[in-house]
C-alpha cells in the first residue's frame, strides 16, 4: 500500500487537478489501462479466461451492475472480492460526513451544507480502495434498514424533520457510496426486500418507509446466485433481474489440467512438519476424475452440483492420511498412495447430494463406485490393460499380496519383488507418470494404483480389512 496523496483541503485538491469521477467510470477507466499493458484483471482465476471473465469486462465497459449465476464452489465470491483491486488506490472524501463524499461534487445535503460554509478550506481525508467494498450475505431475516436504511427517531425527537436526510441511520448500501456493494446469494433475500432494490439499481436513489428522501449515491452493485431452479430456494423476482445489466454464467473447469491447478493454488499441501509428503500427479488427476464424473452422474442432484471445494478437501485428506501414516511408521518421506484414500467419503460428505436419500451407506458405495471409475479412466488415459496380462497369471495358484496403510514402505517394495513381473511392470508405468523408476516410495504408490486398476477391471480380486488391503487372483 502506497502513501495517500498529500492534499488535506478541498482547494488543496483543485490546485492538485483532481476531477470528480463516478465508480463506474473509473472502474471503466482502470480496466481500459490495464487491458492496454496487458496487465491482468483478476490473479489468480484459472479455467474462465476465455469464457467469464471477457464478460466480466463487457460488464464492466459497459458500466453494467453484474450477477454472477452458477453453482456453489464456482468462484463466484472470490470474483466479486477481485473487484477492489481495479478501484483507484486512494480518492478523496469530504472530512465530518457520516458517508463517503465527493468533495469537489457533493451529492448529500450534508457535503453541500459543509461546502457551502467552509469553502476551499473544507478538509479532505483519504479512503482506501481496501475500504470501498462491503459485502452482505443474503438471509431471510435482511430487512430494508439493514440494506437502505431507517428513522432514527432520536434524531427526530431533536427536532429535525423526517424529510430531512440527517434523521436517517443509514444502511449498508448508503455506506458504501463511491464504492461496490455485492450482496451474495440474492435469492435468499425476501421478495420485498428485493423490489426495495429496484430505486437502487435504476434511478441510483434510496427512499424510506415513504417519505421523500432522495440520496444520490453513486454505488456499483454486483451479486450471486445459484440458478432460481436450485431446490426449494427463492428466486430473484423479474423486475430485479431486469434492472441489472450483465447476468453472467459460471462453470466448473473444463479441462482436467484447470482444475488440478485450482486443486494445487487453493488446497493445503505444503505443511512445513517433519514428514514430507509428495503428490503423484496420477493421484491428483485420479481425484480430478472423480469429481468430473460425480457432475454428470444420474444419482447426484446437477441442480446442487459437485463444487470445488470437493476436490480441495479430497487433496488435504489425501496428504493427511499420507501424513498419518508416515508419522506411526516413522518415514520421513511418504509419497500418497491409494490406501490414502480409504476415507474419501470424509471430506465428499456434505459436498455431493443424492438424488434419492437413502442413508449414509449408499452414500460410501455411490463414492467407492466413482472412485472405481475414475481409476479405471485414469489408468486407461496412460496404459493398456493387456499388457498386463502376464502380470495377472502370476496370481493364480493362490498367490496374495499384502498392501495397507499400516505397511511400511520398503516391506512392500520387497513384497513386490515376490510377484514375478510386478517391479517391472510397475517401473515402466511410473516412467509413465514421470516418476523415479528407482524410488521405492514412488513405486510402492505407482504399484498400488497398478493393483487397484487390475482390480476395478476384474482381473484381480481384493479383500479389504483395517488397515490391510489383499489382492489375489
């Protein structure tokens, strides 16, 4: 953060060739500057370059208030938050009013009253772009005082009258004149209060409970939403909608290199103890495949979707388990394995919703019948399940082979050695994935997904205890 300008009176600031400019056309302004260096808009937002955010300038180019409509854990929030950083870093405010004022173009009677008697000498104070943004979620408690404003009624009883602007307690929106007021999840708000918006948004006034109070504020607003279908929700009326300029659709990545990357940028990974866990990309990609076919499948509710926040959660217990197990086994350096991801359902619960409720088992079988798909597309992106077939026939005769959470890391690479083929077969598909052919934890991981994918094609069968996992033929 930079050093305020150093104009402290209104004269000051004239001297110093400052020009009043509306929120909107300075947010048109800055966004024009940096499309022309080629600077960027919004750090880090991955997969809508091409899709959201050119309309997001459209809006903004357009001096449009914008809803943002998609599903939950689409980065609708984290956009609206972007915003402030395309305000201008510092503006000046007129000192004694209650709410932010031009002061070389006061649009309160209470600016043009401080105007009118101190003149050029009237002081100016400084506000950070930081402090231009507030942001209030949608409830169905949220009354009109909250967003606009009420009487105060001590104010009146000192004998101002009830026309006059300086009996008011001003709500939020009034509050945040000269800057952007977001409301989020704008169905949840109560039909009426939304149509109290309808002045806001069209003539850029307030009233209130009737009386002819009229604020000039100068406020951009932006929203979210869930689409209106999405179960017993509200919706936003007509009206409302028809007043905002730019409605703008989210997504969920398109692409399953976009949405590791967001899995990497916003999950915790890196935790700085004592035990050192990696992450195979097959492992992340595997999660990735998850989530992408838990979107389209017939038994989750689309209208609620699959958010992101999905995949995050999955990737932090993945390096948690990893992290467990390496501190009981004493291994400083664990790499993430599929017996990570036993307890999966963990951090899925919550974030996927059936279509039919039928209890929490049919919930872990829907969750473990994914995670099997996902195996087998993963695997099937990378290799060819014949060529493992030689593999397969060293199970028969009875062979078993131990894996588990609670088996240490050289033990399972030496027990790999007892399956004719096995190390072989391991270390040209971790050459596959870009692995350390002779790193035994990394072959140990490569080794158990190999398993798994035998398994969830058919070719091996598994037997599954606490902490131990057996694959036979």
């Amino acid at each position: 953060m930079t050093n305020p300008p150093s104009a402290r009176t209104v004269g000051q600031l004239k001297t110093a060739g400052y020009r009043p400019c509306s929120v909107k056309d300075e947010l048109r302004r800055n966004v024009i500057s940096r499309l022309r260096d080629g600077k960027p808009l919004f750090e880090g937002l991955v997969g809508y370059e091409d899709t959201v955010l050119p309309q997001v300038v459209h809006a903004l180019l357009s001096r449009h208030d914008m809803l943002l409509l998609g599903l939950r854990g689409q980065a609708k929030t984290r956009i609206l938050r972007l915003l402030p950083d395309l305000l201008d870093e510092w503006i000046p405010v007129l000192a004694g009013c209650e709410l932010p004022e031009d002061p070389i173009h006061p649009r309160l009677a209470m600016g043009r009253r401080i105007i009118a008697e101190q003149g050029d000498d009237a002081p100016v104070e400084w506000l950070h772009r930081s402090r231009r943004y507030h942001e209030k979620l949608a409830t169905p408690d949220v009354t009109i005082a909250d967003l606009i404003g009420e009487i105060d009624l001590v104010r009146h009883a000192q004998g101002r009258y009830l026309s006059d602007e300086t009996t008011m307690h001003f709500g939020l929106i009034p509050r945040t004149n000269r800057g952007i007021f977001a409301i989020n999840e704008l169905p949840d708000l109560a039909p009426k209060i939304q149509v109290g918006l309808f002045n806001v948004l069209e003539e850029r006034d307030v009233q209130i409970r009737g009386y002819p109070i009229r604020l000039e504020i100068d406020v951009c607003m932006v929203f979210s939403a869930n689409p209106e279908d999405y179960t017993n929700r509200g919706r936003i009326v007509t009206p409302l909608k028809d007043r905002i300029g730019s409605v703008i659709r989210t997504h969920y990545p398109h692409r399953l290199a976009e949405a590791i990357e967001i899995t990497r940028e916003n999950a915790w990974l890196e935790r700085n103890a004592d035990i050192h866990v990696e992450i195979p990309a097959f492992m992340l990609e595997l999660m990735e495949e998850f989530v992408s076919l838990a979107r389209t499948s017939p038994h989750i509710n689309q209208a609620s979707g699959v958010s992101v926040r999905c995949s995050i959660a999955n990737a932090e217990n993945l390096v948690s388990s990893a992290e467990r197990r390496g501190i009981i086994l004493g291994e400083n350096r664990v790499v993430a394995r599929m017996d990570d991801l036993a307890f999966i359902s963990a951090s899925c619960r919550g974030k996927i919703e059936l279509m039919l409720a039928e209890g929490d088992e049919a919930e872990d079988k829907l969750i473990a019948t994914l995670l099997g798909e996902a195996v087998k597309k993963v695997f099937n992106r990378h290799t060819d399940l014949e060529d493992y077939t030689e593999l397969v026939q060293q199970f028969k005769g009875g062979l078993t082979l131990q894996v588990g959470d609670d088996v240490p890391t050289a033990l399972l690479a030496e027990n790999y050695g007892l399956v004719k083929g096995l190390k072989t077969a391991t270390s040209k598909l971790a050459e596959k994935f870009g692995l350390k052919t002779l790193d035994a934890a990394s072959l140990v991981s490569v080794g158990e997904f190999l398993l798994e994918a035998l398994y969830v094609n058919n070719r091996l069968s598994k037997v599954v205890a606490p902490g131990k996992t057996f694959f036979r033929k």
